[in-house]
DNA sequence: CGGCGTTTTGAGAGAGCTCAACATCGGTGG
DNA sequence: CCACCGATGTTGAGCTCTCTCAAAACGCCG
C-alpha cells in the first residue's frame, strides 16, 4: 500500500527529499536512524557486506516502495542503503510516523500489513538461498516474479545486476540462462524473460 | 516483547491451546490462517519444502514467541509450522487481535515492533544463507546466538537439527565443527559450544 | 541386551567459483 | 563519422567445496 494512502496529512508534509547518485549511500550499517524512506525514483538496494568482502543483497526498492520500516523500532540501521541507479528518495522523520502510529490505529495496522509482506518476501528470499542449483534458483525467481500472464519477467537492471541480486556470479547466472534457453524453458528478449510452457 | 504485555486482556481470554506431538503439523501452506500462535511449550519450526523434497528451514520458535504473525493479514499461511518436540501452542483468534489493533494502538504498535524485529532476523538469515563456506555459515551462525558473555552459544536440539537450520547436510557440519575445534576456533560440550577468543 | 537415531569418518562426483580471454554495446570526443 | 573506451555479456578451463552414498561407532531408552 502507497504511503500517502495510510499516512496522516501532517507527516506527509514533514517529509525531506533527497537526490542520489548511481552507487551512492543513502545509509550505512551502523548509522543512526533518520526515519522512513520511501523511493520516489529509481532504483535503492538494501545489503550486508560480510567479512569476506561479498555483497548480500537483501532487498532491491523501486518508486512507491519504501524501506527502513523495520528501523522505526531501532537506533540504528542494521543494513546498508545503495542507489542503484540515480534516485531521489522521501524520508518521514521517525518521531512523526511514530507518533501517526500513537493517534491513527488504521496507520498502524497498515504499517504492519506492509511489514507482514516484507516478512513473506524475505522468506521467499531466503527459500531462494536455500536453492543451491542455479538453474532452480533462477526458476523460482522467474516463477515469484512474473508478471500478470504468471510467464513474463521483466527485468529491472542488468544481467550483472541479477546475478548479484540472486547470489550467484554473473557467469553462473549466464550459463545458466543460456543452458535454459537451449532446454526451451525459458525465451530471452531484451529486458524479459519469458517462461516457457512446461510445468515439470 | 510477550504477547500479554501488549495484547488486550479480551484478547488474551479468547486463545485456546492445543497439544502437538514431536513431528505434527499445526499449519501448512496454503491452510486458511487462524489467528496469531504463541510457542507456550516445546519448539516449532517454520518451514517450505520446495519441489525437490528438500525442506528450508525458515524459523524456529521457542516458548514465548509468536509465529504466523505475517498471516493476520493474509487469507492462507505461506509455510509449514511442525512441531520439533512436543509442544503446546496457544492461538489468539485473528479477528480478535485485529479488533485489538483498531482499538489498541499500542497493541498495534508493540506488532509493528515485533514484526520488525522479524525483518531483521530474517535479513540475518538471508545473509547466513547467501555464505557458502560452511565453516563461515557455522561462524556466522555462533556470533549471531552467542549468550550473554559473547562466546558461548546454548544448543536447542540435537547437531542434526542445528545442520537443518543452517541448511548444511549434517556431514558438512560435523566435519566443519571438528574442523572449528582442531584449529581452535571453537570448544565443544555437550549442549553448547564456546567461541574461542580470535577476532580474525 | 537389542534397536534406533545421532555422531563420525571415508570416498567420489557434481556444480559453482575463480581467473582469464574475448565479444558486444553505448557513449564520448576528436 | 569514426576511433576509443569502459562496462556488460559470453565462453573456456581448472579448483575447491559441498552433497551424496556408504559404513561404522556411539549413546539412549525400552
């Protein structure tokens, strides 16, 4: 659900505007927390950096999304916040959410729907982890994002971007595609992919 | 936070519990949500098998916490929860903690906070998934649940229940584990394991 | 004592990662 | 208009590590 749809007038109108560059920092791990963030354009993905040097990517945010919900109830964010691509991005102080959250119950409750979602897309994210194959990874990721023909992925990025995105090197996500092309699984055009007929 | 520090006495009045052997089942996917679950007794585990019989393990809960939060808002579970060991679970009716809600902000808020906490325990696990090395999960793993002194890590099961959680076949971890404790990166008794004090 | 599940160790194979080389595509500047 | 350049896309070869299948101690409980 839109921000604007739950949120009162009056924290609306508290929000600040931020201009981000490609690969930017909105936030890092560590820093205090400012407020709600909500992506008005482009791209911001959400990771972890472990101590091997490797990138988790948790969440990749487009325009409507928001992020750092789950930062409301923190001090401090415990991930880092990247742009993607140039992007401009809202955010509503904490205080005057929380304080929505204190006088408007329907606030509330939406805020927790939108956080339930988070839980569910995080659990198909970690199912995905879980798959070791690359070529049933992609499957499942194909499968989870089609679009209302429940055949066709959009793809928002590049290819690179995937891979990191789905936890494989880009070579294995390219093999892979290539492999699934052969096998007619999948059809390839630019910026989709299309899954073919078989269920098995 | 516990569910009766938050949840209207009404509410709390209207669970009822129910009894679970080691092994059953107390939802599965695709099950019409029946309201919020709190864990009085015994472990349950959330849990997805994907389509080639493999199970990932999304969660564990002990007593006190809640599980199926994510479903108040949603028409049908999207995982499996089974019981580990015998177990007693108490369901809170979902409408009745959504009349909590709307009448509640602090309820709400006190969810909202819960849910969040959900976020980034999850993120976590995305992470630990996203580790290939099963020597590093294993670590990653202990820092995260380490006790209060930082170092040593209570066992909740038996070590094959730890792998499944860890989405590591039991042999990968039995031999990281000896592996962890000849380079003495770890101590091992029965029921716990100790960090040892290298930082690298 | 017998049986069953956990814990351990062994050997082999498969699959993704790493390093490397090359092709392709856009954008920039001469 | 074309040459250059950086990033993306693609393919190759070898290595490492986990998974899989197997087998054998070990521990607990009836």
């Amino acid at each position: 659900m839109p921000v604007k749809d739950w949120l009162p007038a009056a924290a609306l109108a508290a929000a600040t505007d931020r201009k981000l560059k490609a690969g930017e920092t909105l936030f890092r791990l560590g820093d205090k927390t400012a407020g709600l963030c909500e992506i008005i354009k482009g791209r911001v993905r959400l990771a972890r950096v472990d101590r091997a040097g490797h990138e988790t990517i948790l969440h990749v945010a487009g325009p409507g999304d928001t992020i750092a919900e789950a930062s409301l109830f923190s001090p401090a964010y415990h991930c880092d916040a990247i742009a993607s691509t140039d992007a401009v991005v809202r955010t509503y102080p904490k205080q005057v959410v929380l304080d929505a959250f204190a006088r408007e119950p329907k606030a509330a409750q939406a805020f927790a729907a939108t956080l339930a979602r988070q839980v569910m897309a995080l659990r198909a994210r970690v199912e995905q982890r879980n798959i070791r194959s690359a070529r049933e990874r992609i499957r499942h990721y194909l499968v989870l994002n089609a679009g209302a023909d429940g055949r066709t992925v959009a793809l928002r990025g590049t290819l690179k971007d995937l891979a990191a995105e789905l936890g494989l090197t880009h070579e294995a996500l390219y093999r892979a595609l290539a492999a699934l092309e052969r096998t007619g699984d999948i059809e390839r055009a630019t910026g989709k992919i299309v899954l073919g007929s078989r269920k098995a």
